[in-house]
C-alpha cells in the first residue's frame, strides 16, 4: 500500500472535490463510469482520511495499491503527482510505504555510519568545501582541494556547473583532483571523500562514474533534477561501482516552489533522494539568499535520518554560501549528523583557504 498525503483548497465540499479528483487522476485520469464499477474500486485511490490545516486548506490523505508501482521511481512519482501537479492548488506533502512495498527499494548503500567511517569522523557535524568557480583549469582546481585537505575537509565536491568544458575536461579534472586529495589526505593521516560530478544521460553517467572511480574518486554527485531519481537508483544499484553518492538540488527547487501547489520539500530534498540511494542530500540552509524557512529545512533533515524500515539513513548537507559565524545556529538545530557545505564564502576569507577551514573547525569546538 501507498499512502499519501496532499494539501487541496476548502472548503470542506471543495476539498472533498479536490480529494475524489485526486483519487481518479492519480491511477485512471478519466471520469467516473468508464470502468466497471467493481474493477474502479480496486484501481482508483481512496480517500482514508480529510481534515482542515491552515489558512482554509484542508489535508487528504490517500491510499493507493501497491501494485500500481514497480520498482522505478518514475512510476512512484507519476502515482503520487502525476496529473495532479498540473492543477496548480494541490500540494503533495509526504508518503509512506507498507514494509512490503518498501523492500524493493534500495536506499542508501553507505548511509550516515558508512560516511563517518569512511572519514574518520564518529561525531560531530562532517565539513565539505566545493572545487570551484567554473572557469578554473584541472591543475587549479586540483590545488585548491589540497588547501581544502589541509584546512581539515571531510569531504570535497565538484560544483555542479563543471561537466566536461573544453577549458576543464572531465577526465583530467577528475583523475588531478582525486590524486591530489588522496595524496593530501595521507599526508595529513585522515582520508577526504571526492565526490566528482557526473550528471548527464545514463549512458554518459554510468560512463563517467566507472571512469571517476577508476580515477580515484571516492563518491560521485548527481542532480536527479536534472537526470531523473531513476538515474540516481541505477548508480546505486550497480555494485561495479558501489560509491557514495550525494544528490545535488539543481533543478529540484523547481517542484517546491509554486503557490498552493508543488511538494514539499521534506519530499523532495528528504524522503526521494533517500529512497533512490543517495548517502548524502544537498539542500539550501535556511537564513541564505534560497527560499528555505526553518521549519522547511529541519523537517528535511528529520526525514533524511528517521527510521524507515531498513533503509538506512542519508546525511543532510545544508549549503548556501555557509560562513563561520552560521555555524554555531546551524549546528545547534540540525544536529551532529548534518554535513554543512562551505563554497565560495571560504575562498573569501582572510588568511586563504587551509585557514578558513582551520576557522570553521575552531567554531565547531575542535
């Protein structure tokens, strides 16, 4: 069984509307009448539950057949939001899964104990910095991310805008990168995860990823706005390459932001990515120039880390131009297990990049 839960417009007659639609575009998108009435009540959804929230809505809860799905996260999200995103006033707000509907879904290989083990690092908040600004050659890039090593960075990301530029090929920028961190991170007795971007078709992702792990990198970065959660679950799921993966928010804010409609971005940024396999979960702190409130970005890493059955848990990694002074307030709200992504800030620092990252680490009490 699938349940979920959506947020429609009242009142309560229009909301019941709303719901009974909800039920019939999710699964046969036609009217009332074209199927046998006996077959329509195994097909189409059921309402299980309707209630009022804030501000005149109301919140439907919506039960489907399991056997509507299979194993592809595009059928999952056509079930939940498919037609129903076109109507502009339906908000889809969470979902839930039966133990059995939820085993043939892979989760994260790794998870937030597998991340820590991977760095060396039992407790407190990991640390990641980002190689960039675009326009950076390989050998560049490269000698940034020893600064970052030496500075005490668990982890370093491609930024998303660096593919395959004729100025920054991805094959030396990746193989540079990951000698230059695996060298630095010997040097210094710890080990720093490289996360190299790879998003693209899955024909070029699953090149690029058996490519980059081949170089020596020891994660991989994906934008499933852009290349679809199924592209996400197919890197999981193939143990040739059986790397830590962190899915990048490009694109995504995209089904969060619309007014009375969109998803929630505790779905979107927390339960999806988790459910498709990512380790780790980038989304925007709240406090930054991104439209993320509080509430918005603790529930997104409450669902991140939650028990769901054996799925194990995905790091919440909250960016947005993240300084020092945020540190100690982010903490504090998100916990020790929240990996905090620090970009373009650290390059601006006083004192150059090792320094900056020392400073981040003396706020964190190390």
């Amino acid at each position: 069984m699938l349940t979920a839960t959506y947020e429609v417009d009242g009142p309560e007659s229009a909301a019941q509307t709303a719901a009974e639609r909800i039920c019939f575009d999710q699964t046969i998108e036609a009217e009332e009448g074209l199927i046998p009435r006996s077959l329509q009540s195994e097909i189409v959804g059921q309402i299980a539950n309707l209630q009022p929230t804030s501000g005149g809505r109301y919140e439907a809860t919506i039960r489907f057949r399991g056997d509507l799905l299979t194993d592809d996260c595009t059928d999952l999200l056509n079930v939940l939001f498919g037609t129903s995103s076109l109507r502009g006033n339906v908000k889809l707000l969470s979902f839930t899964m039966t133990t059995g509907l939820l085993a043939s879904w892979p989760g994260p290989r790794f998870g937030i104990d597998g991340l820590r083990q991977a760095v060396c690092v039992p407790r407190r908040p990991l640390l990641c910095t980002v190689l960039k600004p675009l326009g950076r050659t390989p050998q560049e890039l490269a000698e940034l991310a020893v600064h970052c090593v030496e500075g005490g960075a668990d982890a370093i990301k491609d930024d998303q805008s660096l593919v395959d530029q004729r100025w920054c090929r991805f094959e030396e920028r990746v193989a540079r990168c990951a000698d230059a961190i695996a060298e630095a991170g010997v040097r210094r007795g710890r080990p720093c995860l490289y996360f190299a971007h790879i998003s693209g078709s899955c024909e070029t992702m699953r090149r690029r990823a058996t490519q980059a792990k081949g170089f020596g990198a020891t994660g991989l970065l994906v934008a499933p706005g852009l290349t679809g959660f199924d592209g996400l679950t197919m890197l999981r799921s193939d143990d040739a390459i059986a790397l830590p993966i962190a899915s990048h928010p490009s694109m995504l804010g995209t089904f969060i932001h619309q007014d009375g409609g969109g998803i929630a971005s505790s779905v979107v940024y927390g339960l999806l990515p988790r459910l498709a396999g990512a380790d780790v979960s980038i989304y925007p702190a709240f406090g930054s120039d991104y439209p993320m409130s509080k509430p918005d970005c603790v529930s997104v890493a409450a669902h991140c880390r939650q028990p769901w059955d054996a799925l194990r848990s995905t790091m919440p990694a909250i960016g947005g131009r993240i300084g020092p002074e945020r540190l100690t307030e982010l903490g504090m709200i998100l916990g020790q297990d929240t990996l905090f992504v620090v970009g373009s800030r650290m390059q601006q620092l006083p004192g150059g990049v090792a320094a900056a990252m020392k400073e981040f680490h003396r706020v964190l009490g190390e």
